[in-house]
C-alpha cells in the first residue's frame, strides 16, 4: 500500500500546484467571458512545441519549452489587441478562429510523422502520472512568482476583470502582462497534464465557485477546495481501474459540478 501512496503523491502535489494557480486566472477567465482562451492559448503553445519536436529537441526539453512558450506569447499579443475589438466583434470570436487554426496547424505538421498521432494524444490528455519531483518543483516556483505579482499588482488585474469600464486604453500594458502570465502557466501546465485537463482545472472550479458565491476570496476558497477534491479522486479512481488519469480526471471534475447544479438552483430561486 505505501508503493501505491508514494507512486500517487507527486501526481497529486502536481495537481496541487496546477489548482492553485488557474482557480485564480478562472475567476477572470470566466468574469471576462473568455471561456476557452486557455484552450486557445494552449493549442497555439502546443503549435510551438510541435515545431521544435520537428526541428528534432526532445519533447521533455527546454528547447521544445522555449518554442511553446514563445509561440503562446503571441498568441497573448493578439488576445491583447483584440479585446478592444469587442464593440464591433466579440473576443470570443477571435478566440475561436486561433484556436481552429492552430489545431490544424498541428495536424498538418504531423501529418507525415509515424507518432503524429500519439503527439497529439499526449498534448490533449497529457501523462500526469509520469510528472518527476523536478517538474512539480520547478513549476511550483514559476507559479509561485507569477502569483505573487498577481497579488502585488492586483488592482489593476482586478479593475481589467471586474470594472473594465474604469480602467483607460493606456492600460493596455496590463492587459498583456495578464494575457503574458496567462500563457506561462497554460504552456507549463500542458507540458505536464495536457491541453483538456488544463481546461477542466481552469474553468470548473472557477464555474463552482461562482455558482456557490459573489465574494472573489471565497470564490478562490471554494474554486480551491473543489480542485484538491476533484483532483485526489480522479487519481485515485484512474489508478484503482487502470484507466487515464487526464481523461479520469476530466469526468470527475464533470460529475462533481453536476452534482452541485440542483444546489445552485435553489440558491438562485
């Protein structure tokens, strides 16, 4: 029993760490109405990793890494100019044609590779269970940095968010210093869990909370305690029937919210 323990606890501090830091980017995700810009931000890292795979770096390295993570900062320079566009065209709209459009981009890029199919396989639903002591600390560090000037710098974050009425188009540094954190995590977090598990850990904890309460604490309070549930059995359930975690994880965290809809309702009503 204490093999099975030590073998789960790194895939469960992993999800930790991942919970901690996209609970938060979900309240301003789900606030702006930006559902799937973290899918869109990871399919355009994931284009950049693709490349470097291509150019012959290994999947796991750090030169496949800079490739991603430079390929999402664009994609945070567009997602940063195209918000003020939403008078005329809702940013969700953008959100989409890049995410569409890197998808294929992938496709076509692997198209003539004999594991393009696997590559894709392992972007979507990642391989959590495999994360080594090394990769959880170095992105408990990262996150830790980027959650620390979130904080720092929270007025303005939360003024883009929550009253973007009150904040003036010079702002707009701000805006990509969100977008550009933003791509930091999503890319370090597909790289250990894949593209669906960062999405699920981004938006249903976040749509939990928000269903549970109007305050932004304890909606990262309720967002947070969800995720470390969500996460503990869908490792657990993955490993008992031998299935995947990412993908276990993913129905896990479906059920649990379903389960909380009836409640919401009566708190509506």
């Amino acid at each position: 029993m204490s093999s099975y323990v030590q073998f789960l606890v790194w895939p469960f501090i992993a999800s930790l760490v991942l919970i901690g830091i996209h609970v938060y980017f979900g309240l301003h995700v789900i606030k702006r109405g930006i559902i799937f810009v973290d899918l869109s931000l990871a399919q355009v890292a994931a284009v950049g990793m693709t490349v470097g795979i291509l150019l012959g770096h290994d999947p796991g390295g750090d030169m496949s890494y800079f490739f991603a993570l430079a390929a999402a900062l664009v994609g945070a320079v567009v997602f940063t100019f195209t918000r003020g566009l939403e008078g005329k065209v809702p940013q969700e709209a953008f959100i989409g044609i890049v995410y569409a459009a890197c998808s294929a981009a992938v496709i076509v890029l692997v198209s003539h590779e004999p594991e393009g199919g696997e590559h894709i396989r392992h972007m979507l639903v990642g391989s959590l269970l495999t994360v080594t002591p090394t990769a959880v600390i170095k992105t408990a560090v990262a996150y830790g940095a980027i959650g620390l000037f979130h904080w720092l710098a929270r007025k303005p974050f939360l003024q883009l968010t929550f009253t973007p009425e009150t904040v003036p188009r010079s702002a707009r540094l701000w805006e990509f210093l969100f977008y550009a954190g933003f791509a930091v995590v999503v890319t370090s977090s597909v790289k250990i869990c894949g593209v669906l598990v960062v999405f699920v850990f981004l938006v249903v904890p976040a749509v939990f909370a928000a269903l549970i309460t109007d305050s932004i604490a304890r909606r990262l309070i309720y967002g947070w305690a969800f995720g470390i549930v969500g996460s503990a059995i869908g490792i657990i359930v993955s490993f008992w029937l031998d299935t995947p975690t990412g993908a276990t994880m993913i129905c896990v965290f479906a059920i649990m919210l379903l389960g909380v809809i009836p409640l919401a309702r009566r708190r509506a009503a």
